[in-house]
C-alpha cells in the first residue's frame, strides 16, 4: 500500500516460512519490482504457488558473508583433528547421528576430537548421551559459542572441519543454505553436511562432502576420510572457499542488489522528490 501511493518501488526477501506458509507470495511478487529468493530450493517450491507471471519477478540471489583472505600455509597437523558442529542444539540439526557416528570412530580406535558449539533445548539429553556411548574423552561441549570467537576457531585453524548432520523434519522443518557453514567454508575450512534442505547447493560439484541425513555410518565414512586425509582437507578447503567466492561472497551480492534497487535511478528520483516535498 506504501509503495501504491508514494510511487516508491519495493521489493522483498523471501525466507523458508514465507514460502512453506506461502505468506501472500503470489501478490507480493505481483506488485514488488523484485522478489529475492536466498536458496534455489525455495525459488523452485515457489514456482508452482505464485504462477508464471509473478514468478519472472523473483530472482535468486544468495545470502553472503565477507571474504577475507584465507589463512597462509599448511593446516597444523594435530595427533587428534577436531571437527566441529556449530548448530544449535535442537532436533532439526541431527546432533544424535552425528553423536552415533562419532561412537562409530571411537569404536573403530581413531584418534579426533568432536566439538559441539551450541545451545539449546536438546543439550542435557546430548549430554546425557555422551556419557552412555562414553564419548566424554572424545566429544567436547562449548556451549553457546559467541559469534566473533567462532570465527576465530577458523581463522586461527583451530578445527580441522565442520559438521551438520541436519535432518528433514517434514512440513518444511529442515536445513536452508546454513550460514554456519558458509562462514566455516569463507575461512578455508572443510565441510560435510546432510543431503536435505539447502545444503545440496551449497555444497555440491565437490565444494564439501555430502551424505544421507539420519546416517550414522555415512557420517562416520566421511568424518573418517576427511579427518585421516591432509591432503583430502587441503582439496576441500580449496573448492569450498571458491564456492564462496563465486555466489556468497557479500560484496558481489550487496552490489547486485544495490543495482537491482536502483532501477535506472527511477527509485533516486522519487525519494529525492518526496524528501524535497516534505522538507519545505
């Protein structure tokens, strides 16, 4: 209504529950110069609900995060790598597959590290869990690890990789294009995650490892390979970080969007006009 009568052009971005509740898709589509979609999974759930005419309005453009130089030199060799899974601790994220796997590895007498950086409601259970698959000497719980400290994790190469056993809950409960991982990705630090929700596109054509959600022993295989493999991390880290480069990296897409928001200076023109009108 605000754009109808100012004449000011406005646009959107869509999240999972605007479009798994399609939240008036169709009509804001329909009126917005553009509707931004963040995961091409979303982009095509929405085709069908809004029609063909609304649908040429939504363009795909990721959410992204800053690129700053990957660290220099070879990773430190640990005589136990550390693989880490920053999520919170809630059911969608899968943490007793990734709990299940680990007791897999320890079973299997390899030597790692599992840290859990999260909270949430799941966590006494988790904890609980640990206990029962006796996994305390392995399985390391940070808590609710603050922002600027997680990303000091990667730039300092403390962790080896990252993990997110994610699962699909149904009625649209389930993983989007994790930022998490972006960001763990960005540093130069190896990935696997589930095949469910948006993480397919992420990690996808070898920038991470990809494998069934709910499925401890695919889980473990991969924990096992990127764990035990210098040079399997290396190859990793290399494909991720382009990854990131070349459809999250936040300068491109605040560029992108910043264009698209110009529209040929239309949008300028009016706000300059209305703020002229309201001043005097």
């Amino acid at each position: 209504a605000a754009s109808e009568a100012s004449g000011i052009p406005w646009s959107f971005t869509a999240h999972r529950y605007d479009v798994v509740l399609n939240n008036l898709l169709a009509e804001k589509l329909r009126s917005a110069r553009f509707g931004r979609f963040i995961a091409r999974e979303m982009l095509e759930l929405a085709r069908p609900l809004v029609g063909r005419e609304a649908i040429e309005r939504a363009i795909l453009l990721h959410m992204g995060v800053p690129l700053s130089p990957p660290p220099a030199g070879d990773a430190p060799a640990r005589p136990r790598p550390v693989a880490l899974c920053p999520a919170r601790l809630t059911p969608v994220k899968g943490h007793p597959h990734l709990l299940a796997a680990a007791a897999r590895l320890a079973g299997r007498g390899i030597a790692f590290e599992l840290w859990l950086a999260g909270d949430g409601p799941e966590g006494e259970w988790l904890g609980r869990r640990i206990q029962e698959l006796r996994l305390g000497d392995h399985v390391r719980m940070l808590g609710m690890v603050p922002h600027m400290k997680l990303l000091r994790l990667y730039s300092e190469r403390s962790v080896d990789c990252v993990v997110l056993p994610s699962l699909d809950l149904g009625n649209g409960v389930h993983e989007g294009i994790s930022v998490a991982l972006i960001e763990a990705m960005a540093h130069g630090v190896p990935a696997i995650g589930t095949r469910t929700g948006g993480l397919p596109e992420l990690l996808e054509g070898g920038a991470g490892i990809l494998v069934p959600p709910a499925d401890p022993d695919a889980l473990a295989s991969a924990l096992e390979r990127v764990l035990g493999s210098a040079a399997l991390r290396a190859e990793l880290a290399s494909a991720g970080r382009r990854r990131i480069e070349e459809a999250f990296d936040v300068s491109s897409i605040s560029r992108e969007l910043a264009r698209r928001f110009a529209g040929g200076g239309q949008t300028k023109a009016l706000v300059r006009e209305l703020c002229a009108t309201y001043s005097s």
